[in-house]
C-alpha cells in the first residue's frame, strides 16, 4: 500500500489506533531487528523522534542517551551498540516508542515507506479496513 496519498490526519489516526493496541515489547523488537539496516535519513528522523518524546517527558536528549548509558555522539554515528542502548532505555519507559513512532510519522510522512516491515504491514491493514 501507498501511503502518499492518504491524508495526513488519517494517517495519523490510523498510527494512533494501530500503537494503541499494540505491545511495547512487539514495538522495540521490529526496531531492534530493522534499525541498524535503515537508511541513514531515516534512522536520523527516528532517533529524533525518540529524542523528542523524551523531551516532552521533561528529558533532555544528553540526559536521555546518558540514562541509556551513551553518548549523544555515538547516537549520531549510528553505533549499534548506542542505538541498542537508546531502545532499550526507550522501552523501559512505558509508551515512549509508541510516541517517538507517532512523532515520527506525524513530522516525516515520507519516511514512512522504511518503517519495519512488521510494524508498515500493519499500518497498511488497519487504513485498508478504515477505508473500505
């Protein structure tokens, strides 16, 4: 399924929806299993969008990757081991990566084609049935 031209506020509805039902654990482990291959651009968007959940929680991203036991730079080199760390310390804060993929999606639509396939599929059947 496209997702170019579904509009902007579905979209976002349906993610709602769609993480609201879903388990945390399930969550992290499309991104543990597909982060370290995405691209570039990508990863960047997610990272920030992790970032800025943490942010909305009152956290600082420097507080953020040192809770997680890293470093911010690390983060931006994409360092497996620092970007495990980010999601692990991610998933040990209940709904943060449910938030971080909704900020995600909300801020780079365009990106979204290279989400974990698990997490695209799902999508793809939750606006199907909305739109049928």
């Amino acid at each position: 399924m496209s997702f170019g031209n579904v509009p902007p506020e579905m979209l976002a509805g349906a993610v709602e929806k769609l993480l609201a039902k879903m388990d945390e654990t399930d969550l992290a482990a499309f991104y543990e299993r597909e982060l370290s291959a995405m691209p570039p651009e990508v990863v960047h968007a997610f990272v920030e969008a992790v970032l800025q959940a943490f942010h909305e929680r009152g956290e600082s991203s420097e507080d953020a990757v040192e809770d997680a036991g890293t470093t911010l730079d690390a983060v931006e080199r994409r360092e497996s081991t620092a970007l495990g760390a980010l999601l692990v310390y991610a998933r040990g804060n209940p709904d943060l990566l449910k938030e971080a993929t909704t900020i995600f999606i909300e801020h780079r639509p365009d990106l979204i084609a290279a989400l974990p396939g698990a997490l695209r599929r799902a999508l793809a059947e939750r606006l199907a049935r909305t739109l049928s």
